[in-house]
C-alpha cells in the first residue's frame, strides 16, 4: 500500500484509455467536506481545478439527490455524472437541462422485510426511507443532514407500504459494536447495505453499491478500469474502493476501509482529498 503525497503520480494518463480522460469517483462526507460539512479552500480549489481539466469527475455519495446538489456546485461540476444514495440513484448533470439535471437510474425495492427484521430487534431505533418520489418517511422525527429534505412523519406501517430508494436507521441507546452486533445477528437478506462511523445503518436494494453504479457508468463512458480513480472514508466506500484502478483511502478511513485501498491520504482534517486531486493535475 502507498501513502499519499504530494507528487503527482507518473503514468496513469498512460494507460490505454477509449476517451483519453480518467473517471473520477469522490465520496462526499469525510472526504470532500469534514464531519461538520465543512468544504476547505484547498479541497474547493484542488477539485474545481481538476473539473476544468476535462476529467469525467463525479460524485459518489450517501447523500440523497437534494443534499448531494450543493457540493456538485461548490466544485463546479456543470456536466456530466453524479452518483446519490450509495448506488441507488444516478444523476446526468447538463446546464441545459431545466433542473441542470436529470435521474437517468433509479434503484428501488421492498423494505418490508428488512425494517421487520431490524424493528424486532431494534425497537427503539430511528427509521427513515426515502420513497421512490424523493420523498423522506420517518419515525420519531428522525432527520439528518444527508436527506437533503425535511422528513414526514409517518408511522411504521406506512413505512413497510412504500417502496424504497433508500433506508436508513440510527439507534442513539446503542454503541457502534453493539449496534454491529445486532445487525450481523439479522442477518439482512434481499438487499445491500453498509454500517457508518456510529450506530447507523444505510440499506439499498440487492447488489447496489456506489461500485455498481460507477460501473454502468464507466461502461456508458468507454473508460477504461485501469484509468478509474476513487476516493473516500467509509464502509460504504469499500466495493468503490476495491473498483477502481486506484483505490484511495482518507487517513481517518476504518482499517477495512484501509486494507481494501491502494493508497492511503491524509485525513480530511489535513486536506486528503485536496492531495489526490493535485496529483491528478
């Protein structure tokens, strides 16, 4: 495994490549912007720089369509592509567009049995479930910033009625292990999902990742695998991580996170993804 400097790293531009352009995949929390959402000037920078180099830089994220929009113009990403709801949707980006985007893919299934499973045996957990509208549904007036919306309140059978991009639950009386524990205990069946830095879990539908996403995509753009590069710090991160040519880990990335990475930056606190974008110039 590399860590991460400054210097550019020689060749990978070299590689046989249909476009002659790499396909740049940046998770957004953790990665682009800090823990408290915050973007620094280095990383705003870096990333706008490499966006008007002509590279086919996208976002892959968590976030939902309307939380992931406001960092999609902090980099000034005007065209080309954006992955949301770790898989679940995909974006074309154009300016002539009237939204300046369009959903060109969209991932649902049935939550039913899965938030069953996990109401039984997390009672007092928080549910929340972005609809097939963009809608978010949820229980105990669970919201967060990554919904990109203000969440209805619903109750639990109108949850297990609806049909879902997205789910996401969070339990505030339980430690990340315990919190693990009691969902390997489930174990979930039918769908995908990935545990976060705390006592949250995120769900999609069966085999779709932010990997799979940028797969199609790759495919759509005729990029080559070996000119693919991504970035990012979570769980959710590790199938886009293990993707892509080169695989970058954020220095605060859990170890499995690590371990899957071909290199590893600096945290984000110290500007690691600004690092890998500059080295991409």
């Amino acid at each position: 495994m590399t860590i991460l400097t400054d210097t550019p790293v020689a060749g990978i531009d070299d590689q046989p490549n249909n476009n002659n352009k790499l396909m740049i995949a940046l998770d957004v929390d953790g990665t682009l912007v800090d823990h408290d959402g915050h973007m620094s000037p280095a990383v705003r920078s870096a990333a706008q720089a490499v966006v008007a180099s002509g590279h086919n830089v996208m976002i892959a994220t968590g976030r939902s369509l309307n939380a992931t929009l406001p960092i999609i113009q902090q980099i000034g990403l005007e065209r080309g592509y954006a992955v949301c709801c770790n898989g679940g949707v995909t974006l074309r980006l154009n300016p002539s567009l009237e939204k300046g985007y369009e959903i060109i893919h969209k991932a649902t299934f049935d939550p039913a049995p899965a938030l069953k499973a996990l109401r039984e045996r997390l009672p007092n957990a928080k549910y929340a479930l972005e609809d097939e509208d963009g809608n978010f549904l949820s229980t105990e007036r669970f919201q967060d910033a990554s919904f990109g919306v203000e969440s209805i309140g619903v109750d639990f059978q109108t949850m297990l009625d609806s049909t879902a991009v997205r789910v996401v639950v969070f339990s505030s009386e339980n430690t990340s292990d315990e919190f693990n524990e009691a969902i390997k205990h489930i174990g979930l069946s039918g769908v995908t999902y990935s545990v976060g830095w705390t006592a949250w879990l995120d769900i999609a539908a069966e085999g779709v990742t932010k990997a799979s996403a940028l797969e199609a995509l790759r495919h759509k753009l005729g990029t080559d695998l070996a000119n693919t590069v991504a970035v990012g710090d979570g769980r959710n991160d590790i199938e886009m991580l293990t993707w892509a040519g080169r695989g970058v880990a954020m220095g605060q990335a859990p170890d499995e996170v690590i371990a899957v990475a071909d290199e590893v930056t600096a945290s984000v606190l110290d500007d690691g993804a600004a690092q890998v974008l500059r080295s991409l110039l």
